[in-house]
C-alpha cells in the first residue's frame, strides 16, 4: 500500500487540514504531507506522550488508546492509533472540522490497521 498516497487523500478529504503523517513507535515519520521540520517534531513530540498515555492506559485498566486530539491556539492535532505503536497524525487548522478530522482519520486507522500488526 502507498502510505504517502493514502496521507494525500485523507488531507484532500478534510477541509482545513494542513498536514498529516503516518508515525513509527519512535517518532519517525514513515510518510508526511507536506514535507516540514515541524510536522516531523511534532509526531516525536507525540510519540513520547503516546508512550506515557498508553502506559497510564494499561496500569489503569483503561486498555488501549485509540485517538486523541489537543485544540491548541493555532492547530487542532488529533492523534491516531493504528497497530503496533504506529500512529497517525492529522493537524487542522483551529477552524477546521474537528468531527470530520476524527472521522476520517479513524477509517485511515482501521484501513491501514493490518498493515502494521
């Protein structure tokens, strides 16, 4: 599957969006759209409270992360997880459509799902 190709379909699908990344356990983007230095920071940024979110998850008997997003002042970044420590990354601008951004990256998740157990 062209991991690049179903990160520019899911940015051509959600109006507002600005980026979004398929990302490693480690932080490493595995495909990003566009190609920005702060796009990549920000997915290790989130690959480090993944890691600390899941491991709360787990000592809490909340079992695993599924999504997440942060409304910051200037973004909206909802956070998916997909298999393996794999997660997806969307950045919406702040009035861009959270719900549809949830939505959407939730069906990248369970498409790409297989491709990362």
């Amino acid at each position: 599957m062209n991991f690049n190709q179903v990160v520019a379909e899911l940015l051509a699908q959600c109006r507002g969006a600005r980026g979004a990344a398929i990302v490693d356990p480690d932080g490493i983007p595995v495909a990003v759209n566009p190609r920005s230095a702060s796009l990549e920071v920000l997915a290790a940024e989130f690959a480090a409270i993944l890691r600390g979110v899941g491991e709360a998850g787990r000592e809490l008997s909340h079992g695993s992360l599924k999504q997440f997003w942060v409304s910051a002042e200037n973004a909206e970044v909802i956070v998916t997880n997909m298999a393996g420590g794999y997660f997806l990354l969307l950045v919406l601008e702040p009035a861009g459509l959270t719900g549809r951004g949830r939505f959407l990256s939730r069906l990248v998740g369970e498409r790409l799902h297989s491709e990362f157990v």
